[in-house]
C-alpha cells in the first residue's frame, strides 16, 4: 500500500470534514456524433470514441455506452477497493471486475415497448488478492458497496434532465 495515497486519502477526507461545502463538486462530459453511430467525447483533458458494433449497425471504433456504463462500474469497483482498504488499513495486492450486463435489445430497437430499453440485470465478479482475514475482507465488501458512487447512482434512480436546444 503506497503511504502517499493513504496520506491523499486521509487529507481528503480531513478537508470535507473541516469544510463540507467543497464536497459539492460536479462532473462533466461533452459528446458530438461524428458519423454513423461514432461518437467522439470529451472528459476533461480526455477524449474517447464511442461507437457500436457492426452488427448493430456501427463501424466498432470503440466501445459502446452500454459497454462504458459497465467499464465505468468495475472501473469504479476497483478504486473504491483500493481507497477503503487503504483507508482500513487491509492489505490489497490485487483487485479486478468482470461485469455482465443482460440487455433485450428488442427495447433499444422500438421492437416491443414493453422491454425497457437498458440492462435488466447486471452480475460480476470482484477477484481480489489480500493476505487479509475473511471478516476483514467481508467489512471491506460492505464498505465499497455502501460507498462506490456508480453502484450507488445504478441501485437508486438518479434525476435526470435533458433539455433539447435546437441550433
């Protein structure tokens, strides 16, 4: 465990007790369809191509959203891991997800509105490696679980507006 990220941590979260108002913060992503089903996005000093397979119609120059949404879920799983061992003092050699989302396309497609149009079901795996003890382990689970945001914002509906603005 690097000492640097336990002191960053521990710095943090000394700040957002001392002054809560700096907890607000908000995050950003701006996107522009290219052509096709091509996607190019901004994320801070980032960019990223979104696209679909070729067998829904893309010319699979990346990932697609739903692909994302399931990155950004086990991508968050893992740092969340490693913050609250570090944080809990639990050894983490090691941690990687393997995520599945089950999807109808049927409810993309406009083929039965019946079908919702996202995953009806979303399962993975956590593998990690520690030389901790399972109770050890079993409170680091529940602290990830109760604390990673995208878990937290796919378990709880999350307000969403979207305005349409024609140029």
């Amino acid at each position: 465990m690097s000492e640097s990220l336990a002191n960053t941590i521990a710095a943090v979260q000394d700040k957002l007790r001392l002054t809560p108002d700096s907890a607000r913060v908000s995050f950003q992503s701006s996107s522009r369809l290219q052509s096709g089903f091509r996607s190019e996005v901004s994320i801070r000093q980032h960019a990223l191509v979104v696209d679909e397979p070729t067998a829904l119609g893309g010319s699979d120059s990346g990932p697609n959203p739903i692909e994302m949404l399931l990155a950004a879920l086990g991508a968050c799983q893992e740092i969340t891991y490693r913050a609250y061992a570090t944080a809990m003092h639990i050894p983490l050699d090691s941690v990687a997800v393997r995520l599945t989302g089950d999807i109808d396309l049927r409810g993309f497609f406009g083929v039965n509105d019946a079908i919702r149009a996202g995953f009806h079901k979303i399962h993975g795996e956590v593998h990690i490696t520690s030389s901790a003890s399972a109770a050890e382990l079993a409170r680091l689970k529940a602290a990830v679980d109760s604390h990673c945001p995208v878990l937290d914002m796919l378990s709880t509906p999350v307000p969403v507006t979207l305005a349409l603005i024609t140029d």
